[in-house]
C-alpha cells in the first residue's frame, strides 16, 4: 500500500524542473559572464572606482576580493550558490537590485499572459464547438482554413499588422506602452490569437469525439435533454484535453510574452530581457531568465492540478 | 491481391496528396526557384544604397521598391530568403539527423541509455526554447552561429522524442523480432522496417522545425538580439522599415509576407494543422 500520492508525485516534478531551470539559467548566465571580453577585474573595478581612478592595483584587489583568480569550477560554484540563496545581484544599467526590477515587471508580464489565455479561450471555446457539432460542416471548414493561416504568423507579425490596421489607419487603440486598460486589448489580441490558433482544433476535435461517444447516447435516451446532455456530459469530457493542452501551449505563450512585449515596449519581464541582453546586463538577462522559467514551471503546474480536478478519475482515492 | 494489399499499406503510409499539400509543395518549390535564379533576375545588390531615392514606389528598375535608405527591396527580400531558407535546411540536417539517431539508439538499447537520454531532452527543454536560444545568442550576440546552434540544441529534441516513440513501438513488433531471430543484419533490420515507419512522421517534424527556425531567426532578428541590421534578414528588415510606416506602409509588409508565405508553404505541404 506504499502507492505515491499522484499531487505529491506532480508536485516533485515540478520542483525538480525548477531547478534544471535554474542550473540551466545560471550556468548559462555564467558562460556569458566569461564570454565578455576583456578583464573582469578590470571591468568590476572600473565600475567601483571610476576609469579615472582605476589602477592595476585596484583590479588586483578586486580580483582577490571576489576570488577571480580561483579556477573556473570554483566560481561557476560560487555563482550558482548565489542563484541557489536567490541573491540575483544588481543590474548593471540601473544600479538597483534585480530583484525589484522584476517584483514591479512581474505584474505587468503576468496581466498580458492572462489577457492572452481569456482572449484565446473567448476566440477559442465557441468556435471549436460550433465546428465540432458539425464536423465538415462550412463553420468547421472555414475555422480550419483561419486556423491554418493563423498558425502560420508568427506573433511579432501579427502584432505589426494588428497595429498598422487597428492602432494605425483605425485609430481604436494606442499603439504601444502601458497607460491604461485600453492598452492591453492589442498585446493580448495578439498573443490570445496565436494561442486560438491551435486551441479551437483541439476542442473541436474533443467535442467530435465526446458526440460519438456511447455515453452521450445513453444520456440522450435515458431522457436528458440535448442542451442539458451537451453542457453536463460533453462538455465536461471535452475540456479535459483541451485543458492539457493549454499546458502544452505554456512554451508558447513564454515565448509570446517576450517577443510581444517587446513589440508593444509593454513594461514586463519579457521586454527586460531581451533589453537586458541588448545592454549586457547580465544580472538583469539571469533575473529575468529565472522568472520567466519559474512561471513556465508554475504555470504547467497549474494545469497538472486543473486536470485533477476537472476528472475525478484521476484523483487517487 | 497482395498488389492490393501493398498499395492499401502504401496509401495507409503515405496519404494521398490533397490541394493544400500541393498548394504547399508549389509555394515551396516558387521560393526555391526565385532564391536560386531571383537574384540574377532582378540584377540589384542588396546592399547598395541610393540615399538620393528612398522609399521608391515599385518601378520598372526597383521591382518593389527601395527601402529608407534606397536599397532595393526585392533584391533584400530574396537575399533575406537565403539566409532563411538555407538556415532552415541546415537545421533540418544538424538537428533532424542526430535527433533521429539518438532517438532509435534510444529505443534500441532502453535501459538506462534510454532514461538518460530522455533525461536530458527534458532538461533541454524545461526552459521554453526561445528563452533558451535567446540566452545562448547573448553569449556571442551578432554571431550567426551561436543563434543557429542555439535553434539546433532545441530543436532537435522534437526528431528524437518522435523517432524513439515510433521505434520503440516497430522494433517491439513480431515482424522485426522474426527479422533478428532469423539472423538478418542489424542495417537491414533498420532499413527495411524501421525507415518506411518513421520516414513520413519524420517529414513532418522535419516541416515544422524547419518553420520554426524560420521564426526564432526573424523573431530574434525583429527584437535586436539575433542577425545584425546590415544584413538583409526579414526580422531585422521589420524593424527597420517599422518607422516608415506612414510613408511606406507597403515596404514594411514585404518582409511580413514573405515570411508568412514561407511558414505557410511548409505547414501545408505536411498536411496543414498539427498539434504543436
């Protein structure tokens, strides 16, 4: 009777996937620590002391002050026990500590991807139903064909063409940065779209299945009316696979985060990052690495324990 | 009958091709033939600027016109789909061969080469693959090649988590174990029960990995981080072009085009919509 718990058993993968994405993130942020060119001793006291009153001696001390002269592994050690205390140090171009940086960029990447997933599920859940109650009907077959074209721009064109129709020659919302409401309806179009794009197949495909489904006949002879048999029973069954596939869509929706932000300039972590790899700010591309890999983790964690509770079958008794 | 029976196993294998399929494998093809003769045809160097004639309408001399530096687009365009579809190519072959190898290798021994193999495509992909391109293009920025190593280290996890479920299923089967135990060869054994299983799944992930360097490249491009502007790259051409859209709003949507155009053509000559 020594059977694992299946929520602590999810629960552990998890964790253990955080932490590949923390090593991961540091050993990274690590490589590109050592690929800067020129002396890091040099570099670090230059920015302490200024280039002015930069000398060899004061590299030198800052050499042994920060073990630079230790062999490789001992610093990729040392560097990764700082990533493991969460100490991210302090970003090179605004001299705060990263730390806060992204506590205030948090927000505003968590508000785009949830913006994106509602307006996904919006576009989504009625379209692929209407398909799927009539499969190779015209509503199916036109979704297909959208879908297809969809699937194929990427985010960052669909957001330049969103903005030169809607932002542009229509002038319903403003093009980019973060003011108001009004400025998440673009950024979320855009990256709920793409993630529509696959997800209205997906439950169409589940409510093809759950209408052959013997169940739903029986539900249909024993009485239940064809309204009440489709929102109880087909429903149910067909938001199971749609749900895991959300998880799937999880890599996805990362990575439109980080393009579309920094297509809109929307104040979140994505749109850090890729300015922080611009800049060399390592500290800030290793904090904001981490995050982003955290929230893909959580995020599909989220979705294990969706599944559980949407299908009671899976729940361990 | 049995001409029957292999020519029902062989539409079973390789479906029949329908109008979007060879809507794709046309565009395919038109796009290898305008990057193979496109450039002589149009006769521009793609890096000459003409500051004395930006933003030109199309004409006769400039077939879609210049840029905001007088460049000539459709010499651009076409430069800027070479580098894309010879870099998708190239990570069909870097990523797909390998993945594949490692994927049957996997299947074939299990055990613990199995479950450490399997290990570390899990590691590779726990952080999503654009973050983990992004990081590696920061190590050596503007270095074509780190991007495309990059895009190859996440791409080729797809070939093999895709061969080694296939091959795990094939080499279990009654027709290979009677293969072994009648002595044939080990190649044999791979060539003729292995290959005509996997080949077809594996065109298409070889299609939609070779879509998706397509799009880290001109994504990364697009946002400052992959190849650098002098370079005529489709993403970096976005960007360049993004501030004229008031002038020129038909320049900055060519390089959108092409790079739907491209995406599309290998979506569809797989057979469309696939669950990522």
């Amino acid at each position: 009777m020594t059977q694992t718990n299946p929520f602590i058993a999810a629960l552990a993968q998890r964790g253990l996937q955080a932490v590949v994405v923390a090593l991961i993130v540091g050993i990274v942020s690590f490589a590109m620590m050592q690929a800067l060119p020129g002396d890091a001793a040099y570099r670090i006291a230059a920015g302490r002391y200024g280039y002015d009153m930069m000398d060899a001696a004061s590299a030198e001390l800052v050499r042994q002050e920060l073990g630079l002269d230790r062999p490789f592994w001992a610093q990729l050690l040392q560097w990764l026990g700082a990533l493991a205390t969460f100490d991210l140090g302090q970003s090179a171009v605004y001299g705060t500590p990263v730390i806060d940086e992204i506590a205030t960029q948090l927000g505003y990447s968590l508000l785009l991807a949830a913006g994106a997933v509602v307006v996904s599920v919006l576009i989504a859940v009625p379209m692929g139903i209407a398909a799927g109650l009539r499969p190779g009907g015209l509503v199916d077959r036109v979704s297909l064909g959208i879908s297809i074209l969809l699937r194929a721009i990427p985010a960052f064109a669909l957001g330049v063409v969103l903005v030169l129709i809607f932002a542009v020659q229509l002038k319903l919302f403003p093009v980019a940065g973060f003011r108001g409401p009004q400025h998440l309806i673009l950024p979320s179009l855009t990256l709920g779209l793409g993630l529509a794009a696959v997800s209205n197949r997906v439950v169409r495909d589940a409510v093809v299945e759950a209408m052959d489904a013997e169940w739903r006949l029986f539900a249909r002879t024993k009485g239940l009316s064809a309204r009440l048999t489709l929102v109880r029973h087909v429903l149910r069954n067909a938001s199971l696979p749609v749900v895991t596939y959300v998880g799937v869509q999880m890599a996805y929706l990362i990575e439109g985060v980080v393009i579309v932000e920094t297509v809109f300039a929307w104040p979140g972590i994505g749109h850090a990052l890729v300015h922080a790899i611009f800049g060399r700010d390592i500290a800030m591309v290793q904090g904001t690495a981490l995050a982003l890999g955290l929230i893909y983790v959580a995020l599909n964690l989220v979705i294990d324990l969706a599944c559980r509770a949407i299908d009671p079958r899976t729940r361990a008794t | 009958m049995s001409d029957m029976l292999l020519s029902n196993l062989q539409t079973a294998r390789w479906p029949k091709i329908k109008a979007p399929r060879a809507a794709g494998f046309v565009m395919l093809a038109g796009l290898a033939i305008c990057v193979m003769i496109g450039p002589d045809l149009v006769g521009q160097d793609p890096a000459k600027q003409s500051l004395l004639s930006p933003q030109e309408r199309p004409s006769a001399e400039h077939l879609l016109g210049t840029d905001h530096l007088g460049r000539d687009m459709a010499a651009r365009l076409l430069s800027g789909a070479q580098l894309s579809l010879s870099l998708a190519l190239l990570s069909v072959l870097t990523a797909g061969i390998p993945g594949t190898a490692i994927g049957v290798l996997s299947a074939w021994y299990g055990g613990w080469v199995d479950r450490g193999l399997g290990a570390f495509a899990d590691a590779v992909l726990a952080l999503p693959g654009l973050l983990l391109v992004l990081m590696l293009a920061a190590i050596a920025p503007g270095s074509w090649w780190a991007l495309y190593a990059g895009i190859s280290l996440t791409l080729w996890v797809e070939y093999y988590r895709y061969s080694r479920q296939r091959a795990r299923i094939v080499l279990s089967s009654p027709a290979v174990e009677a293969s072994r135990l009648l002595g044939l060869p080990v190649r044999l054994i791979l060539l003729r029960h292995l290959v005509p299983e996997i080949g077809p799944g594996l065109m298409t992930v070889a299609a939609f990995g070779a879509a998706t360097a397509v799009t880290a490249v001109a994504a990364l491009g697009f946002v400052s981080v992959g190849v650098r502007p002098p370079t005529a790259e489709w993403g970096v051409m976005m960007t360049e072009l993004l501030p004229y859209w008031r002038e020129a709003p038909f320049l900055i949507l060519q390089p959108v085009a092409c790079l739907v155009i491209t995406v599309l053509a290998l979506h569809l000559c797989v057979g469309g919509l696939h669950k990522r």
